[in-house]
C-alpha cells in the first residue's frame, strides 16, 4: 500500500516533530535536572556542538526553554524550562521507566528520581477524571479530524 501524502492529523506526530528530533529529550532531561549550561549540556548529552546550538534554538524558539546570559565576556548562556518544557518532565519521567523496565533489566540503574515523599519515583498515567490508571483494554479512540476513521482516511 502507497503511503498517503497526508498522514492522519496527530498531536503526538506533533509533538515528535518538535521534541523528537535526535537530543531534544536529553537537552530537556539535563535542563530539568539543573545542568542548562552549553557546556554541562555538551558534556552530559556527547552530542556534537553544532547540533546541540540547533537544538537548542529550536527548544527556545518554540517556546519549551528560556535563554538567558550568565555571562557577559565571554557571552554564555544559560537554558532553563518554561511552563511548557516542565509539562514534558512527566514524559521524561515515564520513557526512563519504560527504560528501566525493558532495556535496563539486571543492569542497574544509572539515575534513581525520588519524589517529595522520599520514595523512588514510579510514574502511573491516570486518568484525570476518575483517577483509575491507564490501561491499553480501556481505551476508545474517537477520531475527531475531517475525513479520518480509525483504520485511515475515507474514500474521497
């Protein structure tokens, strides 16, 4: 099957098209533990330097980071969350336990988060209006874009 000039509307194609571009999860991984400096975020991601400025430019750009000078001779800056860029440490928080669970088993773990209550951090998706976690069998998608059906796009 051809695939179709237009794929389906999604927010988590979105989304992946701002925060899923290789580093863009690491940058704000090290920003929300407290490391916005170029030079911290260098050391810690290994990524190259000129993909790293890019990346960053875009995070501030599209609003997920702030950009401030710590530094006047030599200009540096420093990178910190915004409102938006904190919405996503929640995502972080679940991708490095799905990690933990899948990819890390027997290894050990390279970073414990401990929530305010003093216990390891053990994220659960919950569904805001009755609480109950999230679970695949009692999920119903309802496709809202014109022209879209679960199994694709309707015949024009």
């Amino acid at each position: 099957m051809a695939a179709t000039k237009d794929p389906r509307p999604c927010s988590i194609a979105d989304a992946l098209a701002l925060v899923g571009e290789k580093y863009s999860l690491l940058v704000l991984r090290e920003v929300c533990l407290g490391n916005g400096r170029f030079d911290q975020l260098v050391r810690n991601i290994g990524a190259p330097r000129d993909i790293l400025a890019a990346r960053l430019r875009r995070l501030v750009d599209a609003g997920i980071l702030t950009k401030r000078v710590y530094s006047e001779r030599p200009q540096r800056f420093e990178y910190r969350a915004t409102q938006a860029g904190l919405e996503l440490e929640p995502v972080l928080m679940t991708l490095k336990e799905w990690g933990d669970r899948h990819l890390r088993k027997g290894t050990g773990l390279p970073m414990v988060v401990e929530h305010a209550c003093g216990h390891a951090l053990v994220p659960v998706v919950t569904c805001q209006a009755c609480g109950d976690e999230v679970r695949h069998q009692d999920l119903t998608a309802h496709p809202q874009a014109p022209g879209w059906t679960l199994t694709g796009p309707t015949a024009a």
